[in-house]
C-alpha cells in the first residue's frame, strides 16, 4: 500500500474526529504503516495496512487499561484497510535508569499487564518456550548469515548460549508480553520523575516476562534492576542475569535483518558493533 493511502486513511480518520482540514506531521513512514501526529489536537494517528496487527494492538491496549495500565486515551479505531488508531498525543521522555523511581512504578504496572492471559502456541507455532526460542533464535541467525554481517565462526559462536541455557528455558512462566517494550514506549514526565504512559502493544504475545525487560534494558543494562525493584516475584539472581543477557543477544541479532530491511542502516551498525564486543569480551 502507498504512503499517499496511509495518509488519506490518517486524513479521513482526523476528519471524522474534528472536522479538521490541517495537515499532519509524518512521525514514521514505511511501505505498510505510517504515524502521523496532529499537533493542534495533540492526536496521534497509526495506519497498517495489515488490519489484523493494528486491530490487536487496540484490543490489547483496551485490556491494559481496564487493569489500570497508564496508556494514551483512545479516541477511535477504525478497522480499514488500512486501519486506523487515533489515540492522545503524550509528551514525554524515554524511560532509563536516570528515572528510578518511574523505572519501578514501570515494573508494578508491567506486572499488572503480565498477569492478563496468554496462551501458546507461540508465533513461530510452538507449544514450548525452549522449543520457541530454538526456533527464533535458528531462523534470525539464518538471517544474518544471508546478509553476510558476521563470518561463520562468529554464528557457531552466536549459537552457543542458545544451546547452553536451553535447560533455563524449560520451565520459564509463560505471561503476557507487550513484546517490544523498548524504552521509546515507555514515556515519563522529566520534570516529575513520573511515568506517563505505556505505549505500542502491536506486538502483545505471550512469553516469558524476562523478555520484556530484557528488551526495555537493551541499551541500558541499570535498567533492568529497577524495573524488577517493582515487580515481585522475579528475583535477582544469576539465572535472572543469564537469561537477560541471553535475551538481549536475540533482541540484538533479530534487530539487525529488520532495520536493514526497511533502510535503517545506522542502526542496524550499532546492533552489529554491540555483538561483536560481546563476542570478544567472551
């Protein structure tokens, strides 16, 4: 589908909701999905062309608000194609670990959100999280292989820990994810200390709750203590270390085919230089 399409879709939708004939402000443009923000409303717009992705994010993020989970008011949704999700416009900073205390109200309400049900098979079609991240971990791994990023010693070298830590992986708790709750969804007022809201549950699936702070500590590793200073019931040991820093390796190796994918080679450099400092610090 066109961005001209997407923007159209964003255009009807704000049209609908206020009568207003104001341009908007392109926040992320790419082939199948868009997010425009409508300034003077302080309206944020998502378009997918894909329905079922957008339409599972706002059921999602219904369930989370009704458990009291902070997210940004919903104003409508509008199954499409191309989908639309107009929702408020809230201004904030990424979390990191410079906001301790919002890092820990962040882990009360992940909490909250991971106690609403989820179920297998996984998205790969598994019924077992081992069994999963096997699967995952082969097929991203594969990937960059093709597109030649490391050379052959550094993949078998790559694949260990996943073999290694697999018996880890047989009994982990299976939770609801927000699946890619890195720290740009995750908002906080600068000025307070405050968390404001969480955002972005396109990717909502069940899994083990370690991945989700293994992902929102990527770049931040201090983060990960204080998010679980306000989640009971995990506690911080070394299995907890392992398998956060298992987890980061596969955010890490599954983020490079995707930013390449769609043009973001900058970034995809710095998922590169992160793993080969792992893989000589080894």
């Amino acid at each position: 589908m066109h961005e001209l399409d997407l923007e159209t879709a964003a255009k009807n939708m704000l049209a609908h909701l206020s009568a207003s004939k104001k341009s908007l402000k392109p926040l992320y443009l790419q082939p199948d999905r868009a997010v425009f923000l409508a300034e003077h409303l302080h309206i944020v717009l998502k378009v997918y062309s894909k329905s079922k992705v957008l339409e599972s994010e706002y059921a999602t993020a219904q369930r989370a608000a009704a458990i009291g989970v902070p997210i940004p008011r919903l104003f409508a949704f509008e199954a499409g194609p191309p989908a639309v999700l107009a929702m408020e416009f809230i201004n904030g900073s990424p979390l990191s670990s410079r906001y301790p205390l919002a890092a820990k109200e962040a882990g009360t309400y992940l909490q909250c959100f991971h106690a609403l049900e989820a179920n297998p098979p996984f998205s790969g079609g598994q019924d077992r999280w081992e069994e999963f991240i096997s699967w995952w971990s082969n097929a991203e791994l594969e990937k960059v292989k093709r597109l030649a990023v490391f050379d052959l010693q550094q993949i078998r070298a790559l694949q260990k820990p996943f073999e290694t830590l697999r018996p880890l992986l047989v009994q982990r708790p299976v939770v609801l994810l927000h699946g890619d709750l890195q720290t740009n969804h995750l908002l906080v007022d600068p000025h307070t200390g405050k968390l404001l809201a969480f955002l972005d549950f396109a990717d909502a699936q069940p899994g083990d709750p370690l991945m989700d702070i293994a992902i929102a500590s990527l770049w931040d590793h201090d983060l990960a203590a204080l998010l679980l200073a306000g989640y009971s019931g995990i506690a911080w040991n070394d299995e907890t270390r392992q398998l956060l820093t298992l987890y980061r390796l596969l955010r890490h190796i599954a983020e490079i085919p995707w930013l390449l994918e769609r043009g973001f080679q900058e970034l995809a450099k710095k998922d590169i230089a992160e793993i080969k400092r792992l893989l000589e610090h080894k």
